[in-house]
C-alpha cells in the first residue's frame, strides 16, 4: 500500500498568439480576444518571424536564431493551445495539430450558436458579479471605467494596457454585457487622462477578466515604467509579454511622455525606499526601461529630461529588453511565469500496489455555466509518493506539445506533462476523474515504444527490481550502502551449498561495519526482516558429517542430507549443541545471486543516490526503472542498468524540466570480493560506446556511469575512456540548446553515501570537500553535478573554464 499527495490547482485556460510583430490589425484583435476571456491578460504573445529582424537587438547582435526565439517563448509559459493569426505560422513547432487553433475560433459568434468557442469567455463572469453584488444599491461608487482613445491611433495600446472589445457585429453582446453588468465610467483617454489613472486606482475590462483568480508572482524585479512608442505593435507585444511575467510593470507612450513625466518622477522617488527586512541597506529603485522601437540616441536626453531625479542611486535606466525567451542560467534567479489559482485542493489518497487507481473530483469556477465552450478551464494535478516505496510513476518527461504518455484516465486521453504538473481540461462542470497509475518501469517503456524503440528487462534489471521491490523501496535499499555490507552479501552467495551464515556472525559483520553510525542504524534488521535472508537452523549430518540448511517450515523429527540424500534424526538430545546444530541465515531471492546480484546491488544503489541523497523529498522527484535492453535499431541493441526520469523541485513556482537520465552501473571487480589490488576495468570500451549511442539518439540526457570502486581505484585507461565521452558531451548542440550530454561518473564515495552528499564531501576531504564548499552548489542540479564529478575524477577543468579556452582558441584561429 502506497499513500499518494495529490493536489489539484484551476486556473484559466493558457493560450499562445501566434502573430507577426508588426501585423497591426492581427495584434489589436489579439488583444480584444483577450479581454473576453478569463484571465486573458496572462496569455502570452509569441512574435513570428523566418529571420530575427534587425529591431531585435539594438547592437544588432544575433544570439539566437528565430526558431529558437520562438520555441524559448513557447518553453516559458507552456501554452495549452497555440492560437494562430494567420494559418500556418505554427508549422514547424511540433504542435499536436488538435490543439492549434484559429484566431476566429475563440470567441462564439452570436448568428453562430452551434459554434463553440474556446476558452471560458467573461459573460460568465459578468453575470456573476453582477448577480452577487452590482445589481443592488452600493453605498460607494466603483471605480470601474470603460476607456477609450481620444486619437484611433492610440487603440492599439488603449486595448493592450485596459482591454477593448471586438468592434464586429456578431461579437457586440460582450461589451454591452461589460455595459450593462457594471455601468462603468466613460473615460477617454489621452497623456493628461493616462497620468490620473495612473496616480488613481481603476478597474478596466481586462483587469476584470482576471477576477477570482490569485497570482502568485514568482519575479524578485525592481518596478519598471516601461517606455514605448504606442504605435508600434512590437513595443506593445514585449510589453504585453514583460507584464505577463512581472509583478509591475507600467507602460510611458513617448508621444505623452512630457505629460506622464511628473508622475514618473513620483513612481521613482516614492519606491526609491529600503528593501523590507534587508539589514544591509539595499534599496528598491524603478528601472527604466525603454522599448526596441525607442531610437538608441534618444534614450540618454529622454531620461534626463522626463525621468531623473535628485536622488543618490535612484536613476536606473535599461536600454535593452530582458530576454524572457532565453533559458535562465543556475547563477541567477529563474524567470518564470506566474502561478495562476482560482481553486486548490490537496489530500492524500491509499492506493495499491496490485492495483494503483486514484479517484478525484476536478474542480471548476463556481460562476461557470453548466455547458459552453470547449475547454474552458484547465486542472493542473501535480502527484507525491511519500511512502519512500517510489514504485508508482509520479514524474514524466515534461512534453506540452504533443505528449504521447502519460494515459492515465478512462478514456485514454493525453494528459499534458508540464513543470507545473499534469494538466487536464475538464469539458463540464463536476466531473470525477478516474486514473490507474503505474509503476515506474512500465511508464519508461511505454515512452519508449512510443518513440520506435523496442525494451525488455535484462537479467541484471530485473535483479535491481527485485531487489528494491525486497527491501520496500529506496529506504530500504539503504541497508545496503556500505561496501562491507554489500561484500559480505556477495562473500555468503559464493558459498557452496546452502549460501548461509551463522546468525551471530552476520550480525556481528554488519554492526561492525555501521560502527553505531546514526544514519546506518537498522541496517542488520532491515535485510532480516524485508527478507533479504531467510532464518533457518543448519543441521550436521549424523550419516555423513555434512552441514545443510533447513527452513524453519523443513524441520521436522526426520530430515534429509542436502550432500548424501540419506535421512537422519534431528538432534532432540542435544538441540542447542554448536557440534549438531547452528542457527544461521540464507540468503533468498535476488540476494543469493553471485557477482553482487549480478550486479544489481550497484544499479539499486545508483538509483537511490539520485532518489534519496540528493533528491531527498524536497529537492527532487524520480520515475526509475531497473535495466534494459533498448533496440535502438534491427539488429542494433543497447543495455542501461537503470533508466531514470529525474525532475528538480521548487518549493515556490514551476518545477524544473524533467532530465532523462541512462546509467551504467559496475560492482566490485577483482579476483574476490575481498578486494585485491589487481582490480580489472570496470569499464570497458564497448561500455562508453553504448553510452555514447543512447546519447546521440536522446541529445541533451544525462549519462552516468557508477561503481562501487573507490576513485583511486579506477585505472588510467577508465578515466581515458570517460573523460573522452565527457568531453564529447559538453558540445552544445545550438538548435536544441543543450549540451550533447551531460557525463556523471560516481564512486563508492556516493553509492555508499548514508545521508548528505555534502557531508560526506567534506569528510573525504581535499579535492572534493573544495568543490562542495561554495554555498550556492546544487549537485541536485545534475549538470551542476556532472561538472563537479568531471572535475573530481576525470581531471577536467570547470566547464566553464573549458568553455572560455575553446573561445579562446577560436578567435585565435579567426585572427590567424
């Protein structure tokens, strides 16, 4: 029996505008689609283009290319759909084609009915507040307002900062709706206009259309007046998009900016102020910020004229905008986009490991209508084993674009995997939801098949599974993290015959080797009583002096010589005597397998190490399987000892990309398990060469080769081998901006970790304790591990460091 956290968030609808950055028409109706929908303002707008335009970059430097600008918007917001201006603009973007829409097909048309939308649109909601509060005698005045340009040329940006309603005929039944529900004030808008709305609090139409939901801001950024030429749709779009992902952010046309320039100095002096709680006198300050379309030989006179002010370190000014797009590095603070929550819900469900099911209600927005359009709101159900057995798959490999796992429900509808967690679209109002979850293995091999390849468990994998199936889970497998203990497991399968050993000497061996550690304690009952060993008695042979095994359930007054096959009486005169009779252990199931389970102490440790010691609950989340054997091609088959879907947490926000991680794990090697010098390669040749092929059919996974050996053990040509690999994996493959593959080599030093990597780190000293000691190291961050790993055991330098001399190098090439 399993327990399982579930908790289920709603939140709108997310939907990408696919648009071309200057196609004025299309981004003015972007904008008015998005004020009739709930909580339309956080849906991003994703400019299109074949070649970065010059505009981009002000020094016209080009970092990325168009597709990977465009791809780096979609993978910050993850859109559930992706709503094209003009058809065809999401060619190329891996889309799952059902869920890419048409700008037309949003909103439901009044001559249309038969027609649904998409979306949950804001009539709902209208009728709602106007129903429970609008509709009786208010003892103070709202400050609803219906604003409207004084100039057309200012539509643009008045339906981009205060939302505006679509001008077609069909459509009108939602301004007269936002008309008739609130009575707002009529407010025409111009730069002396703009600064009293500023200066005041106000509620338009696109603020309403994100009532009854909570946004969790996740940014740590200054107040930002972003200054923009209201004309040019891309000023606006960054702005839509900034806003989108910043707590406050203001936009300053430059045609009024003489008449917003005294409450610009106010914003600037009034959050010119100490940072709460911060004891060493940092302060707040507004950035200033100015739009693409601002002219560069304007910006230094336009700021001294309309912003500054008299204020020590007050005057901050941007001149470039911030690359949302870009995937943040771990050195700084992670742009991400808001959490949205009208509802959540947590609670903890029993769930069977025979048959894991779990049954839940999704939720839905209490002033929604029964039936309307499809999709109108989405559930995001994020799952948590916190029995530590980490059978059940609770991570997947996060795909929203077209996912072909995870099934989960009845109907065998995809489920979206996102960082925020799995997100669904109930189609109605109080729906139950029926998931039959699964283990860990069958969901990796599912994904697998989808992708064309073929894997069954090999003889090593299942010997893993079994053996963390035996100890109940990664807590278990801890029994084993000692190389003493997995030693002595191994000397006791060698034995001839029985595979047993004395109970007072097993447990003497062990508690030898924990030495009252307190992260070790347990260890001994652990293997006993998950039964790693089975207690029996063994029996001397009174026929020809041989010593067997018996069960407690095979004891019986006449027994049968495991050596002569004769019987012989049991020893009812002398029961207890050490000469007749020895109570000991015999090792059972994957346990009495030779050449260390063969070799599945390793993987179950290995795995473990990313699941207990730097995962821990906290930091991250694993889907594992033990090993198999992949058919990559006809005739081309490659083994992994243990596959892993390994997914860093955040205790505030989105969770991080989910890694996909292919180990190859080695015990012990020498003549006997005693460890002499003479140790073989662990590694060989052809194991770096599968390695190596797994990585060029999945780029950007994490590669990890573990062994039991100490780091000293290694030998030459292993180091060789790997670093090789290492290197070869620290190419960057710019289109999927990612490195080949990131190359993890582990010890004994971390198989055998009891607790904190950390710690143990520090306690061996040297090289190690000089890596670890930097208080801003995450090794839960596998890259981050990769590189400290490289560094330890590989002798690499930082990559970093190898990266800055391959610069080095090139443009003493390109001067030659």
């Amino acid at each position: 029996m399993s327990h399982i956290n579930v908790n289920i968030r709603l939140r709108p609808i997310r939907f990408a505008f696919l648009v071309r950055p200057d196609d004025n028409k299309q981004v003015q109706e972007i904008f008015r689609v998005n004020t009739c929908l709930w909580g339309g303002k956080y849906n991003p707008i994703i400019p299109c283009f074949k070649q970065v335009p010059k505009w981009w970059d002000r020094n016209g430097y080009r970092f990325e290319t168009a597709s990977q600008i465009i791809n780096g918007y979609l993978d910050l917001f993850e859109p559930d759909f992706l709503v094209e201006a003009e058809e065809g603009l999401s060619e190329g973007l891996g889309f799952d084609k059902k869920r890419v829409l048409q700008l037309d097909q949003l909103l439901t048309r009044a001559d249309d009915r038969d027609r649904r939308g998409f979306g949950l649109n804001v009539l709902d909601l209208y009728r709602d507040s106007y129903q429970k509060e609008f509709q009786f005698t208010r003892r103070h005045e709202h400050d609803i307002v219906d604003i409207a340009p004084e100039k057309s040329i200012f539509s643009k940006f008045n339906a981009c900062v205060f939302g505006a309603f679509p001008d077609e005929a069909d459509l009108n039944y939602l301004a007269k709706a936002f008309t008739d529900a609130f009575e707002p004030k009529k407010v025409t808008l111009n730069g002396s206009s703009l600064a009293v709305l500023y200066r005041s609090g106000f509620t338009s139409a696109l603020r309403i259309g994100h009532s009854k939901i909570e946004v969790d801001y996740h940014d740590h950024s200054n107040p930002t007046l972003f200054v923009l030429d209201a004309n040019k749709s891309r000023d606006l779009i960054d702005f839509w998009n900034l806003r989108a992902v910043r707590r406050h952010v203001i936009p300053i046309p430059v045609q009024w900016i003489e008449e917003l320039s005294e409450f610009c100095k106010e914003f600037i002096t009034q959050n010119h102020r100490p940072l709460p709680g911060n004891p060493n006198g940092v302060m707040i300050h507004v950035t200033v910020m100015f739009g693409r379309s601002i002219p560069t030989a304007d910006i230094e006179r336009l700021h001294a004229e309309y912003f500054r002010v008299d204020i020590v370190g007050a005057n901050v000014i941007q001149i470039w905008y911030p690359t949302i797009w870009r995937p943040t590095p771990e050195f700084t603070v992670r742009e991400m986009r808001p959490t949205l929550s009208a509802i959540t819900k947590t609670f903890d469900l029993s769930v069977s490991t025979e048959k894991p099911e779990i049954r839940f209600d999704c939720l839905n927005p209490d002033f929604a209508e029964e039936y309307g359009n499809e999709y109108r709101w989405a559930n995001v159900v994020t799952l948590r084993d916190w029995t530590l057995k980490n059978q059940i798959a609770t991570t997947f490999l996060c795909d929203y674009r077209n996912p072909t796992i995870p099934k989960l429900g009845l109907g065998g509808e995809h489920l979206l995997p996102t960082t925020e967690g799995l997100v669904i679209f109930p189609q109605y109002k109080n729906l139950s939801q029926l998931w039959r979850l699964t283990d860990g293995a069958t969901a990796i091999n599912s994904w697998l098949k989808s992708n064309g390849i073929n894997a069954v468990f090999s003889d090593a994998g299942r010997a893993t599974q079994q053996i963390i199936q035996t100890l109940g889970g990664f807590w278990g497998v801890k029994s084993l993290a000692h190389p003493d203990i997995v030693k002595l497991l191994n000397e006791i399968s060698r034995k001839p015959g029985s595979r047993s050993i004395q109970q007072q000497e097993f447990s003497n061996r062990i508690q030898n080797a924990i030495k009252n550690n307190i992260w070790r304690e347990g260890n001994f009952e652990t293997l006993v009583k998950r039964n790693a060993v089975e207690l029996g008695l063994e029996l001397r042979c009174t026929k020809c002096s041989s010593w067997s095994w018996y069960s407690l359930k095979q004891l019986d007054y006449q027994l049968t010589c495991g050596l002569c096959l004769r019987e012989f009486a049991f020893p009812v005169i002398e029961p207890t005597g050490a000469h007749n009779s020895k109570w000991a252990y015999r090792l059972i199931g994957p346990f009495a397998l030779p050449n260390y389970a063969n070799g599945g102490y390793a993987a179950s440790l290995s795995i473990r190490f990313f699941a207990e010691i730097i995962g821990r609950t906290d930091h991250a989340d694993v889907t594992w399987s033990a090993g198999q054997e992949l058919e990559l091609a006809p005739n081309d088959k490659v083994e992994s000892d243990f596959i892993l879907w390994y997914q860093r947490k955040k205790h505030f926000g989105n969770d991080h990309p989910t890694d996909l991680v292919f180990g190859e794990a080695k015990s012990f090697r020498g003549k006997n398990s005693r460890e002499k010098r003479t140790i073989a390669d662990a590694f060989q040749a052809d194991d770096v060469e599968r390695m190596k092929k797994l990585a060029i059919c999945f780029p950007g996974s994490i590669l990890v080769f573990s062994t039991m050996k100490q780091a000293d053990e290694l030998s030459t040509d292993e180091v060789a081998r790997i670093a090789k690999l290492a290197e070869w994996g620290r190419e960057y493959i710019k289109d999927k901006q990612c490195t080949r593959a990131a190359v993890i080599l582990l010890t004994g030093t971390e198989l055998f970790t009891a607790y904190s990597l950390e710690e143990e780190w520090k306690q061996k000293g040297g090289k190690l304790a000089q890596l670890i000691e930097p208080g801003w190291i995450r090794p839960e961050n596998l890259r981050v591990l990769a590189n400290l790993t490289q560094q330890a055991y590989l002798g690499m330098p930082s990559y970093e460091n190898w990266r800055e001399e391959k610069w080095k190098r090139r443009l003493e090439r390109r001067k030659d």
